[in-house]
C-alpha cells in the first residue's frame, strides 16, 4: 500500500489503514495527532474553537465523518459515517471501523463512489455507466459488500452520492436519469442480495433535477441531502446569510414526497462567530416543517474540492487550530 500513497488523493491516504470516517480517529491517534482538542457538546461554547452541533434530547439524531477524532466520546453520537472508492481500495481494516463504532454504540453509514481516488484515473461518464449497466463493475461492488455482511455495527450504505449536480467532479452526475436509475437499481440489487440486513440510502445533492434520478420505493430505505452552509457563499450567491433551514427546504421539500426517513448525510459550516453559532445551533434541532428529517451527519474536515466564486476550499473542521492530517492533493 506505502508504494501506491504517492498516486492517491488526500482522502486515500486515511483509507490506507482504516476506511473514513469516526473510525479514522484510530488513525488520527497513531500518527500522533494528539487528543481531541473539542470542548463537551453543549450551547455557548466558543464557537471559534468548537463548533461541533449543539444536540438536544427532542432533537434530530447526530452522526460524523470524523477523521480526526473530535466525535469520539461525543454521548449520543449515533452513526459514524465511512467514505470508499470501490477500485484501488484497501478493504482489510474495515473490520476495525466497525469495532470502533460498535464500542461506542454507533451506526455505521458507508458511502461507496464508484470510482477510484487515484490521480491518474481517467474512465470517462459513459465507460463507468456501460460498465456498471453490463455488470462489470458488480465484483467491485460485491467486494465491498462481503466485508460489510461481517459487519456487527448496523450499516447504511449510500451509492454514487449526488448525480443530480451536474456541475460537481462526480462523474456519474453527468448521466442522463434513466441510466443513473438503472445502475442504482443494479446496485440495490446486488446490496439486498449480500447484505440484506443493510439499509439502502439514496442521496441526492437537493437540486430541482433530483426527481428524475429516483429509483423507485422498493429500492430505498433513506433519503440523504447535502446541506453546507458558508457565509462567503451566501452573501455572494443569496445576498444574505442563510439559515439552516433555508438551506435544506429545497432538498427536503423535493423528497419528503417520496415517504422515506430524510436525512443530511453530508453537513457542514462556517463564516463568522455569529454564522456558524446560529447554525451549530439550529442544525440538530427538530422543526414542524421537517417532520421526516431524522438525523445530520457533519462532515468534519476540509472540502475535497474547490468552491465557485473562487472561495477555495472551506474548512469544515470543527476544531480548525490542529495541523492538517495529510496534503491537500487534487482529486479526479
């Protein structure tokens, strides 16, 4: 694996010893990246040292992507949410994210794209889908899968994230509907089949195309929006700092039609003390007109890909003072 590090994105480079997320702070710890630096969960911390989401007992439930640790003895985290490509990937260690989450009571959510994280990799939108839609990619699928069947933890696996955004790096969001459709069928198929245990997340962006991309009821059990709030955007898109709220109604509007349990499978903010404390604590809070919004997953690291306006790649990071855990590396 060391010999490959040099041709894998910064994402990769965490997958070395262990999948993403919560589960990489068993990384995190053995490269000597020290405690975590975050202060307990609760309303008026100093939100420019933490800004973890502020829980509540009524309120949505809270899981993480967290490589660095800051959400490891969060009380109540409930689901550690995982990222894998599904070509040029390390599935050994993925017993230990499991035993991670299991310690401490926690779901696990495992986002498969279907691609691989090397620099190099040059497959183009209709080579991947004739691939998938003729079954030649149902081995890379199915090995990910016969890791996940062990898993003790429950699992929720979420399948090529996104394809409604048809400016993002994704390219399988460059397929037309159908053909997004049939390949998420095939995919669901194979997942009821080797993990039937597991459940099936469909997770559009939450733009206004996403109907087209539904594949059916019998083929989802959850519904996961991307909801990021950054000031700097805001001001210069909307002309005004958006709430939480105003952030997810589009997405949620658009899905909670379908009947399916909804939730922010990927959550992030930041801007100013008075922005990112209004939003740290809104997020987790339940609201009447979100009655199917069931749980928020923070993404807690820095954006993989650069933002429009030229606002770069914002830092989502809930402790932002500790060093980065590995370069910044460009990704396919």
């Amino acid at each position: 694996m060391r010999e490959r590090l040099q041709n894998l994105s910064r994402r990769t480079l965490l997958q070395g010893s262990l999948a993403a997320g919560g589960a990489a702070a068993i990384v995190t710890a053995g490269v000597g990246a020290g405690p975590a630096l975050a202060q307990a969960t609760g309303a008026g911390r100093d939100v420019t040292r933490d800004k973890r989401p502020v829980t509540y007992p009524d309120g949505l439930k809270l899981g993480a992507y967290d490589p660095y640790g800051d959400f490891k003895d969060e009380a109540g985290l409930a689901t550690e949410h995982l990222f894998l490509p599904w070509e040029d990937v390390e599935l050994g260690a993925l017993a230990a994210a499991d035993s991670y989450a299991l310690q401490r009571g926690r779901n696990v959510l495992v986002t498969i794209e279907p691609w691989s994280w090397a620099k190099d990799f040059n497959t183009s939108p209709a080579q991947l889908r004739n691939a998938i839609l003729s079954g030649q990619r149902d081995d890379n699928m199915r090995a990910i899968l016969n890791v996940l069947a062990k898993f003790k933890s429950p699992v929720t696996i979420r399948w090529a994230q996104e394809m409604d955004n048809r400016f993002s790096r994704f390219i399988w969001a460059a397929w037309a509907g159908p053909d997004y459709v049939k390949a998420f069928q095939r995919m669901a198929g194979l997942i009821r089949t080797v993990t039937p245990k597991a459940q099936i997340m469909w997770s559009p962006r939450g733009e206004r195309t996403l109907g087209g991309y539904y594949p059916g009821s019998k083929y989802v059990d959850v519904i996961g929006l991307t909801v990021f709030g950054l000031e700097k955007f805001d001001m210069l898109e909307y002309g005004h700092a958006r709430s939480f709220a105003e952030s997810v109604n589009q997405g949620y509007s658009l899905t909670a039609g379908y009947g399916k349990p909804v939730w922010v499978a990927e959550l992030g903010y930041d801007g100013s003390p008075a922005y990112v404390s209004k939003w740290a604590q809104e997020v987790a809070q339940k609201r009447p007109e979100f009655p199917q919004l069931k749980e928020v997953v923070y993404f807690n690291d820095r954006e993989v890909w650069p933002w429009p306006r030229n606002l770069g790649r914002p830092d989502w990071r809930v402790v932002a003072e500790r060093p980065f855990l590995y370069p910044l590396r460009e990704r396919p």
